[in-house]
C-alpha cells in the first residue's frame, strides 16, 4: 500500500510538470482553469475526488444563526451595558445606557447585509410593506428570521421587538429571541434569551430578509 502512495504521488508530479510544460500560460500569466482542475483532485485508495465545496448559506440562514449565537449575552452592570449590548447598540449610532431590542435586531440583520430602517426605536422594527402577521390575522406563514413586534397600551405604541425563530401547535405559540429582555419576558430586560410567547400577545410580524 505504502509503495502504491508512493508511486501515486509521484504520479501526479510528473503529470503536473508535464501539463505545465504543454499547456502555455494565458495571457496574464496564470495557470489555466483546467490545469489546476486536475491538479486539485484530492486523492483516496481508489478514486480521485474534487474538492468538498461547503454550502454557501442564504441570508436568512445566517440571520438565524446570528442571532441564535447571541443567545445567553447578558448586560455588564444590568444599565444597557457591555461590550455585546454596546456593539447592539453602535449598529443604531448609539452607545451604552439605551434601550437595546431594537439595536438588536437591527444589528443581527447587519451581519447579512440587509438593509433596514430599524433605528434604537422600537416601532420602526415593523415593516409595513411586508407582513406575515398582524392585528390577529396571518398573510402567511412565518419563518425564521422574521422579526416580531409587541404593542403596549399604556405606551400607545409598540415598545418591543425580537425575531421569530419558530411556531409551534399550529401557530399558537412563537418562538422567539429577542435583546433587552428576562425571564419573565419583559421590555426592560438583561440580556437576549429564547423566549416562548403565545400569538395572541403579538402585535405583529414582518420580514426584512429580502431574497
């Protein structure tokens, strides 16, 4: 076997000497495609095989996986601070001391490169030119990465905002994650955690990924 790998490997110095003294360069001087094609065949006992090409994500993957990945951040001093909550916060031009599930949103879209309007304010995390959900009535299905609202009587507007991550018993409850909250789900928060909210407390849902 040994003198088999041997004898392979010395193989394909030879054919790579012999393709780059056959084949000329192009014109700017580099080696062609179909040269370095046979050169980076990686080789087993048997056959040769091309390269693993790894899966290249959608935005919506890789906005599920951002924000799933800030899951268990938590505030420094419990004042809208820390270096996670402060970088939230520098996504809204803000810095530490704000309310921050806005800036959370807004910065977990940054990191696929989708435009919003999302500002530190919570309102503007609604999207009211593509809605999923909205007053107790769905347009369509939700999917990961859509971005949930909740409406607050008391402040006469919505006061807070996270993504839906999932929906269970035929959307009846939501899953969601979601920045500046607690245990027990509150606007004024600690840190981001995976919460599970029941629809009916969901003012709206709306998508920014557009694909």
């Amino acid at each position: 076997m040994a003198q088999n790998t041997f004898l392979t490997i010395i193989g394909i110095g030879l054919l790579y000497y012999l393709l780059l003294a056959c084949i000329p360069a192009n014109v700017s001087g580099k080696i062609p495609a179909s040269v370095k094609a046979i050169v980076n065949y990686q080789h087993t006992d048997s056959v040769y095989e091309k390269p693993v090409v790894m899966p290249v994500l959608d935005k919506r993957d890789i906005v599920t996986k951002t924000y799933m990945l800030e899951v268990g951040v938590r505030e420094a001093t419990g004042k809208n601070d820390g270096r996670d909550v402060e970088k939230y916060l520098a996504s809204v031009g803000l810095g530490k001391g704000y309310a921050w599930c806005a800036a959370f949103v807004k910065w977990c879209l940054d990191q696929a490169n989708i435009m919003s309007t999302i500002t530190a304010w919570s309102p503007t995390a609604h999207n009211k030119n593509d809605m999923v959900y909205y007053k107790q009535k769905w347009r369509r299905d939700a999917q990961s990465g859509d971005v949930f609202t909740l409406y607050y009587e008391r402040l006469g507007r919505v006061g807070h905002t996270g993504f839906v991550n999932r929906t269970y018993n035929d959307n009846f409850m939501v899953e969601t994650v979601e920045g500046n909250t607690n245990v027990e789900g509150s606007r004024e928060g600690d840190g981001v955690y995976l919460k599970f909210r029941p629809i009916k407390t969901i003012y709206s849902i709306t998508n920014w990924i557009n694909e």
